[in-house]
C-alpha cells in the first residue's frame, strides 16, 4: 500500500507514510467523498481520480521534475490564459491613464496625504520610512509564499525553488516601486499608486501557482513612499515659490528705497537752489519774484513731506487694476500694487514683450497701507481667480466694473476709475487678423 494524496495535498516524498498522531493541515482542502488515502502500489490513481464528480476536481500541486521547467512555464502561461478569460470584461479596468493633464485635472489642488511642517521633515519621514522597508525585506517577510510546494518529490528543493523565485519577485517589484518614485512630478501620485498596484497584480498572477504574493503590509510601506516622496516635491515646490517671492518683495522694497532716496537727494538739490536764488530776490527787493518762488518752495517742501511719508511708511503704494483683452479676453482682470513713485512704470513693465498687446489701466488708487488693501481685493475674489496653485498671479474672472464696487466699498468714492478698456492696439489689430482664426484650445 502507499500513500494517495487528495487533490489539493502536497506529494509527499516516495516511500512516505503517516506517522502515529499525524493529521492534515487545517488549511488543506477536504478530500473528495470516497477518495481512498491509501491504495495498492501497482494501482492508477489518475483512473481513480478520473472517477470522481467534476465539481470536485481540483488541480493538484505540481511537482516539477529536474527537466521540467518548461512543463512549468507552459503551466503558468495556460493559468495566466485562464484567468484573462475568466476576468473577460474586467481588462479595460487595467489600462492606467498615464496623461498627467487629465489626472491633474481630476485631482484639483494637491491635498498632502502625510501633512507635515516643512519639506525637512518630509525628508526624515522618508527616511524612516527607507529603514522600515529595508527591515521588512532582510526578515524575509515582503514576499509571501507556499512552504508545502515539493520539487522533484522534495520539499527542501521545492523551499529552495520558492526562496529563489521569491527574489526574482522582489526584485521585480521593487525595481517597478522605485521606478514610480523617480518618475513623480508634481500631482500625479495617483496615476503612480495605480501604476505600482498594477505592476503587484501582474507579478502575483505569475507566481500564483506557487502561492506567491507580495506581502500587503510590504505594499503599503511602499505607498507610503510614493505618497510621502510626493507630499516632500510639493512642499519643497511651495518653499522654493514662497522664498522667491520673499527675494522679489526684497527686491522691489530696495527698488523702492532706492528711489525714494534719489528723488529725497533730487528734491534736496532743488530746494537748496530756490532758497538761493529767495535770497538773492529779497536782497534785490523783487518782493513779487520772490513771492513766485516762495510758491515754488512750498511745492517742493510739501514733496519732500510726502517723498519722507513713503520712506517711514514703506506699506504706502499705488492699488492697479488693469486688463489686456487681446491677450485674455474682456472678463479678466489684474489686481496688483506697487509702491513705485510712477505706477505707471510698473504697468508698462508688465506689458512687455510676454504679452502682444499693452494694458488698459482702470485705477490706480494711493493708499497708506496699499499691501493690505490688495489684500481685501484678492480675498473678495479668491473664488474666482485664475491661476488657484500659485496665488503671485493676480488674475481674476471679474470685469472692471465688479472690481469698482468692491473698491468702493473698501475705500469710499473713486474719483478716477475708467470701467471700459481702450485696447487700441487690439482693435486696430483685429481687422488684419486672418479670416479663420486659430483654435488653439486644449479639451
């Protein structure tokens, strides 16, 4: 007699019986009603299995022959066929939108799965996080698997086979999870976690045979990775955008300084020279000269006054709005400020070269505090900006006239606001546009 063991058992090695005590595994399949545990030596058992019910059949655990392996691999690729028959339908549900602007799109503004302070200790989380991963992976637990699976009629080959095939495994799907981590920019985490859980889904097919998979707790390290690596792109993103805008507040406030001291030194200049010339008058009795002159001074005293004001209040400036519908069309606005003694300048700088047509001005408003009043403007249309990742655009969705009433409730009357736009440019421009124009929109 030997040993017959049910579908669904490992082969014990030749000449194996049951010690006294001995049971099966808990997790081993039921054996088929009727199914003998022990036969006659010279006895098929293949005929036997043959007889019992279909419903029951089950496939047994392969045992593969020292010049087999292309009995394996043709195993593996007949289940691999099985199982894309059986799924049918659900393939289309594996193909992964790789296009980075319908995944931003869908995902809005990036919302941060780990929030942390700053991008350091994003970087220490990470590092962490390394040490955990590399813990999982030397205690042998990223790659989970059969210990039951015989090779040759052995189960130390069948282990030894397992083992190896488990870092192949590995290797494979860390060599994917670290290629997700160097492809991430800016937003698409998402498209890299569906790309990762497809790469997992594929190697598991392949070792399924086996019962092989990567360990769960293993995948979720990695996860975390991407998440982590991309919560650190982003936030140093935001560091890098908030000290250049630092830098450039720190440039224009020395701009500013810069030209308040030269017109201070202008107006110094020119005051030294109408006392002078006040005396001379006096001296000489031209009471009426030097009544004109004495006009003249006081202009100059009352600019050196204000000219002194913008120096100790450096949040005095100028509040713009302006709007270029040629380059962005008649509903969009800019709201801006700068504390240039000519405001102007700083309109005429933006109208350069980067835009084809100039900008049309609507106000340019004096406050003591011009920082803070731009301030109330941006958040009375924070919902309707244009650019909502980085807020340094000062664009809006709001015609001049929206922009007007807000203003006047913020400041009072306006003497000067001019709600409809010249654009002379474009206009002229437009009667020599092609007939047909350019859609140059993206869906």
């Amino acid at each position: 007699m030997r040993f017959n063991p049910p579908p669904g058992w490992p082969t014990p090695p030749e000449g194996w019986t049951p010690p006294a005590g001995w049971v099966p595994d808990a997790s081993w399949p039921a054996p088929p009603e009727g199914w003998e545990l022990f036969i006659h030596d010279g006895d098929d058992a293949g005929a036997e299995a043959e007889a019992q019910p279909e419903a029951v059949a089950a496939p047994a655990p392969v045992s593969v022959a020292p010049a087999g392996t292309e009995v394996l691999l043709a195993r593996i690729a007949s289940l691999e066929a099985a199982l894309a028959a059986a799924q049918g339908g659900e393939a289309a549900s594996d193909v992964i939108e790789l296009s980075d602007q319908r995944i931003l799109q869908d995902v809005g503004i990036y919302r941060y799965h780990h929030p942390l302070e700053d991008a350091a200790a994003y970087k220490e989380r990470l590092q962490e996080l390394d040490g955990q991963i590399d813990a999982v992976i030397k205690a042998g637990q990223a790659i989970l698997a059969s210990e039951l699976f015989t090779f040759s009629g052995s189960l130390a080959k069948g282990r030894k086979l397992v083992a190896d095939l488990s870092k192949l495994m590995l290797r494979a799907y860390n060599a994917e999870a670290d290629n997700c981590v160097r492809s991430l920019r800016s937003g698409n985490v998402h498209t890299a976690k569906r790309r990762l859980e497809s790469a997992m889904a594929a190697i598991e097919r392949l070792g399924r045979i086996m019962e092989m998979r990567i360990s769960p707790a293993y995948h979720a390290l990695r996860v975390a990775e991407l998440e982590l690596t991309a919560d650190f792109q982003m936030k140093a993103q935001e560091e890098r955008q908030k000290a250049r805008e630092e830098r450039e507040l720190l440039r224009e406030q020395r701009r500013v300084e810069a030209e308040l001291a030269a017109e201070r030194e202008r107006l110094e200049k020119e005051r030294s020279h109408y006392v002078t010339v006040l005396e001379s008058l006096r001296a000489k009795g031209d009471e009426s000269a030097a009544a004109e002159l004495a006009g003249r001074l006081s202009d100059i005293e009352q600019a050196i006054a204000t000219n002194d004001y913008r120096i100790a209040n450096i949040r005095a400036g100028y509040v713009y709005v302006i709007s270029n519908i040629g380059a962005f069309g008649p509903g969009v606005v800019k709201i801006g400020m700068t504390r240039r003694l000519e405001p102007m300048d700083r309109v005429r700088e933006l109208g350069d070269a980067s835009v084809p047509f100039r900008y049309d001005v609507h106000a340019l408003f004096f406050s003591d505090d011009a920082i803070a009043l731009e301030h109330e403007l941006h958040k009375s249309f924070a919902h309707r900006r244009v650019n909502y990742v980085n807020e340094r655009r000062e664009f809006f969705f709001a015609t001049p006239a929206e922009v007007r009433v807000i203003l006047e409730q913020k400041v009072g009357g306006l003497l000067e606001f001019t709600e409809t736009p010249a654009a002379l440019e474009y206009f002229q421009s437009r009667g020599r546009w092609p007939a047909v124009e350019p859609d140059v929109r993206r869906e």
